[in-house]
C-alpha cells in the first residue's frame, strides 16, 4: 500500500511547478473580523474568481460560544448554509476583494490549488504556474508589503491533483506531512506517535485520517486504471 501512497506523491510533471506558502500580516486583513471567531476556515472549491469577486463553498469550524450569524465582514456580500453539524458548517460564500488584492489579481492569471486555509492569523494555500509566472507573483507580493513564507515548491502533475482532490483538507494536509516527515521510509524516520505530536493530535486520530486518506488514494487509482 505505501508503494503506491509513494508514487502518487513522487511522480512529477516536467513544465509545472506548484508553490505551497503561508501568508501573514496585513495581506489577511480582509479577514481580520473573524479573528477569535472561527477555529478554521477553509477553501474547497471556487465557482468565480475575478478582481471584482468571488463565489466558493467553505468549511467553516466556529470558535466555542460563536454563531454563524456573527460571521461578518465588508467584504461577504452573502453566506448560505449548505451543511451544519455543531460548531461545524459547509456553506456557499459570495464576497468582494479589498482595492489593493483586488488590483493584484488583475495582473496575474492567478491559478489557485484547493483547499485554501486560514487559521487563527495566518492563511496557506497553493498557486501552479510556470517558475517565472510563479517569481513573478511573489515579486510583486513583496513589493506591495504582503509577508509570504514559501513552504514548498515542487513538480506538477494534473493527475496527482485530480487523486489528491478526492481527500478532505484534513487528510490532505496529514498524509502530506506524514510523506515529509519520513513516515513512509524504510525504516520509518518518524513513528505514528511522533507525527501526532508534531502536529498537534491524538495518535488514534492521526492514524484514522491517514488510513482513511490511504483507502481513498488507492480506490481512486483503481477507478482510473479498472
């Protein structure tokens, strides 16, 4: 099975890169009225992405004491509830960019990698592009003050998208980590326990989500090859 985890994460596309950062400080500040009112907020799937707005389903995790009515900003024009569960919603978000992300988005054909991630005050998310479209989106990012902090650049492939898309963000995030940390080398270079501390969560919970990341990679490769 690991074989097979390992070369869906190691197969690599020529031409493409995708850039993995985290970005900080004022870039987020469209987002700032939701500080300590969410535990999580994540990206799954943009409808509309222009430079005047834009239209996604997100998994919304609210802070304790928190209503989803109080999830409120100038720059949400709408928030429909598709699914709720506790302090858990799905939901379909409608909203504008600030003048100055919204200048920065006319300039580039901005290719965006789901999920995109915005916890507590820091956001991570991915872009795909060539290397120099890729240097240049960063360059101009700097200019206009944003912090990045770039995570990881590597290959592209489009099939390996397509198979990732089938996990959660969770599970995404975990089996990404797990690949990194060595967890999949002979001999393992980290253990279960070990990759739960690192990443702040119980062994038995680490463990369900990558064995259920694993079923689902492997079931979507015998879909594609059966």
């Amino acid at each position: 099975m690991y074989g097979y985890i390992y070369m869906i994460i190691v197969q690599i596309e020529l031409f493409m890169r995708k850039m993995t950062l985290r970005a900080a400080g004022n870039l987020l500040h469209c987002c700032i009225p939701f500080t300590g009112k969410v535990e999580r907020f994540e990206v799954i799937s943009i409808f509309n992405f222009t430079p005047a707005a834009h239209t996604e389903v997100c998994n919304i995790r609210l802070a304790d004491g928190i209503g989803i009515n109080e999830i409120k900003s100038e720059f949400i024009t709408d928030l429909i509830i598709i699914r709720n569960e506790g302090k858990d919603y799905t939901c379909l978000v409608k909203g504008k960019f600030s003048d100055e992300i919204s200048s920065f988005v006319g300039k580039f054909d901005l290719k965006l990698e789901y999920p995109i991630i915005f916890e507590r005050d820091k956001c991570q998310f991915s872009m795909v592009g060539s290397s120099e479209e890729l240097f240049n989106i960063i360059a101009a990012a700097r200019e206009n003050g944003w912090g990045f902090e770039v995570l990881t650049v590597q290959n592209y492939d489009p099939y390996i998208s397509s198979v990732f898309s089938s996990l959660t963000g969770k599970q995404k995030e975990i089996l990404l980590l797990a690949y990194n940390s060595g967890y999949f080398d002979h001999p393992r270079k980290v253990n279960a326990g070990e990759l739960a501390a690192k990443i702040g969560m119980h062994k038995t919970t680490l463990l369900e989500h990558l064995h259920k990341a694993e079923k689902r990679l492997i079931g979507h490769i015998i879909e594609q090859t059966g």
